[in-house]
C-alpha cells in the first residue's frame, strides 16, 4: 500500500513524479499520515528515501523490520542503499517520513513485546542522507510503560531546521511535559544539527 498524504507548504508548491526530480534550493517540506502505511517516500539532495516494514521470514507471531532505502536514480549523486532502524513485534509499524537538504527524519510507532499488554512506543531517528547513518536517535514511550503512545504525522518547519511530531498518547511521555490531554505535539528546534530535546505540549 502506498497511500499518503502530502501537506504543501503555503511558501512553494512542489510536485514529485514518480520517476523523481531534482530538489528545488529550499528543501522539501511534507507531512505524511502513517496509517498503517508499508510505505512512505520523501526527497532529500535530489535523492528519493523509502521507510518500509517487511514481516522478517519464518518469524510467527510475526516480526515486522523497519527499513529506509535511498534509490538509485539520475537525480541521485549516491548509489541505491538501505539502513535497518527498528522492528515491531506482532503490530504492524506506522511510518511518517520527512526530509530536507539538512537529511532525513524517520517515525515510526511500535509494539516491543509479545504480549497483548505490551505498549507501543514512538522512535523517531535522523539518517544522514549520504552516509546512510543514524546521527540522532530519539523516541516517545509512556513513563514506566503504563500506556501506549501514538505517532500520527511528522512535520518540517518554514525554518527547515525545527522537526514537529504530533500523536495520541496514555500517559505522561516527557518530564518537561506541559498541558493535559491524550494529544500532544512535540517540537525539536534544530534537529537536523543539535540534540536539544523537543518541547511536548498536550492537549
């Protein structure tokens, strides 16, 4: 299944055939729904990225692998290339996908353990576009495990240097975490270029 919505940014309106373009200056700026999705696509440096899930082979109860694919193309200065950055047991992973000159940010929602109590958890990873390595890695899990949390979109800021996740959630999932409420939105300033961590906000 390939369904995903892009967001178009108010400054640029930007159109990626499937066989993929060059990457305008600024950076491409798009916000994905992950639901359920197996596939999610994004462009940075003239280079198209895939996030997948494939179920690992011989695996029941199911495992699932988190993949991101840079692919080769005219547009691409680097050859077709793939990192592994996660797995969900038994649940199917929700993937959001992003990217800009700076690199590449990949989200996604998971299930760590077999049994049906088990909470889904939220990782969110920076991949350098060229090298194909994880520069940052960070997430969102409820304090203690005593609920679940939820990625619904991913979102590159005006600035192409603050990275926004919102979702859903059951619990506390930051200590400088303000509001109340089962939604939150977290904003990561610089995240392409600093490990500050992000302001969460519910609501």
């Amino acid at each position: 299944m390939r369904s995903f919505r892009r967001a178009v940014s108010l400054c640029a309106a930007m159109v990626l055939p499937a066989c993929g373009v060059d990457e305008p200056a600024g950076g491409l700026e798009e916000v994905f729904d992950v639901r359920e999705a197996e596939l999610v696509s994004a462009v940075s440096r003239g280079c198209v990225f895939e996030l997948t899930s494939v179920v690992r082979a011989g695996t029941l109860p199911p495992i699932h692998d988190i993949f991101l694919s840079r692919l080769a193309s005219g547009t691409c200065a680097w050859p077709a290339a793939s990192i592994g950055l996660g797995t969900s047991i038994i649940s199917t992973p929700s993937l959001s996908l992003v990217a800009n000159d700076l690199g590449v940010a990949a989200g996604f929602t998971v299930k760590n353990g077999y049994s049906g109590s088990s909470p889904r958890t939220v990782g969110i990873k920076h991949v350098d576009p060229e090298l194909m390595t994880v520069v940052r890695n960070t997430g969102f899990a409820v304090y203690l495990g005593t609920g679940s949390v939820f990625l619904g979109y991913l979102a590159i800021g005006a600035d192409g240097t603050t990275l926004t996740a919102g979702g859903t959630k059951a619990g506390i999932i930051s200590p400088n975490e303000t509001g109340s409420g089962s939604n939150f939105i977290a904003t990561f300033p610089d995240f392409f270029t600093s490990t500050t961590p992000p302001g969460v906000v519910a609501y």
